[in-house]
C-alpha cells in the first residue's frame, strides 16, 4: 500500500515498514479494505514516524558527503525493517517478510492486522 508511488509518493521500504507496524496495519492489505479508523491512524503515524527518523538521521552535508550517502543513523531505532525471522518487539512472535510488487516488507502478523 505504502509502497505504491501512486499512491503516497515517497515512502520507501524502511519506512513504510515502519509506519506499517506503528499503525498496526498489514502491508498486504488492500487500501480500500482499510476502515475509516485505520485511515485516520494512519495520517497521524506517517508524519509522526517520519519526524521521528528524519530527527534520528540528523546528519551535517560534511558527514553526508564523506559517508557518500551511507551513514544512516536511525538503523538502531528500526523496529522491523530488516528483521524477518526475528521477534516482534511488542510481542515476541516472529516477524514475516512478502514481496509485494517487486518490494520487500517485514511486518507482525499477529501485532498488523
């Protein structure tokens, strides 16, 4: 869903994992299945997810530029982005990864519906 650019231009795998997960949203779930709460909890997770990491990735242009782009300081605070076969953070059942439209998305089936 979030991975469409049709859709929400923008948003790569990292955080639309990310907000996914906050919003306690499965990434395989059509947009027109989503109920008008989950759509509300999702327009106050997106932009509260990315101040978050935008903070958390802080960098001057000097350190971007001698890192050529690669120093990502929030990789600590990823809480499923990465982690397939890893528990979930909230509660402890394994993270699954799916391929959706040629991109990679890890999520919590029991904590996403």
């Amino acid at each position: 869903m979030l991975l469409d650019q049709r859709i929400v231009a923008g948003i790569g795998n990292i955080y639309s994992d990310e907000i996914l997960f906050a919003a306690g949203i499965r990434p395989d779930r059509p947009c027109a299945d989503l109920t008008e709460d989950e759509l509300e909890r999702l327009a106050e997770v997106i932009p509260e997810r990315l101040t978050f990491f935008v903070e958390k990735n802080a960098i001057s242009f000097e350190e971007y530029a001698l890192s050529k782009g690669k120093d990502y300081r929030n990789t600590p605070f990823l809480q499923v982005y990465g982690k397939g076969g890893k528990p979930c953070p909230v509660c402890g059942n394994t993270l699954h990864r799916l391929v959706l439209g040629g991109r990679s998305s890890v999520f919590c089936p029991h904590c996403q519906r």
